[in-house]
C-alpha cells in the first residue's frame, strides 16, 4: 500500500497536487496532506501502529525557493523514533522503477486534507 505524503503548507492544494501526481506517473493508492514535514512523522507514528511503514521521501524543502535544501530536521525526528526512511533522488530515479521496486498497488487515489485553520 502506497500512501503519498505531502508537506504542502496550504488547504487549497489537493487539485494541483493529484494533477503534478498525475503528470508525473506517482503510483499510489492515498493521498494526505499535512501542513508542514515534521507533521509527516506523526501521520508515520500512527500508520506504524497498523503496519509496517517504509517512508519514501526527497527529503528535501524550500521548494518555493531556487534552492531546496536537505530537512535535516526530519531526518533526525525519523531516526530518533527509528522509522525506516529511503532517500528518493529524483535525479537518479524515477517514480515508476521506485514504485516497483516497492511493490505499488494499482492506482486508487483517496484524499485527505489538513486541518483548517479554524480547527
């Protein structure tokens, strides 16, 4: 089971992402957002209590900017709470040979959201 896991920092976002998903052949069978990357390591917490979880990730951010840069911080909350974690290079890799070799489900996308502000 593929869960794709994103940091995206805004609620008006799911569009644009299940579309770049889309344009970018990411195989997946959940979608979730969550506000900030740290947020990731809860929502993993939780999803390890049912199942073994393999974390995929870039782990980079400041995307918006023209140069992202290592989140050392995420890096060091998996390891403390030893979630397994591999570095996907994007450079190196592509998405379909990486899902692969994951074993990816077939495509079945579900959503969920962060948090409204108002909450």
């Amino acid at each position: 089971d593929i869960t794709f896991l994103s940091a995206r920092g805004a609620t008006d976002v799911v569009v644009p992402t299940l579309q770049w998903l889309a344009r970018e052949g990411f195989v997946y069978s959940k979608l979730v957002l969550v506000k900030e990357a740290l947020d990731k390591v809860a929502w993993l917490e939780d999803a390890a209590m049912e199942s073994e979880v393999m974390f995929v990730d870039d782990f980079t951010r400041g995307h918006h900017t023209a140069q992202p840069v290592v989140d050392d911080e995420l890096l060091s909350a998996l390891r403390l709470r030893a979630i397994s974690f591999h570095v996907f290079v994007p450079e190196e890799t592509r998405w379909p040979e990486l899902a692969q070799q994951f074993a990816a489900p077939v495509v079945a996308p579900a959503v969920s959201e962060p948090p409204s502000a108002d909450q």
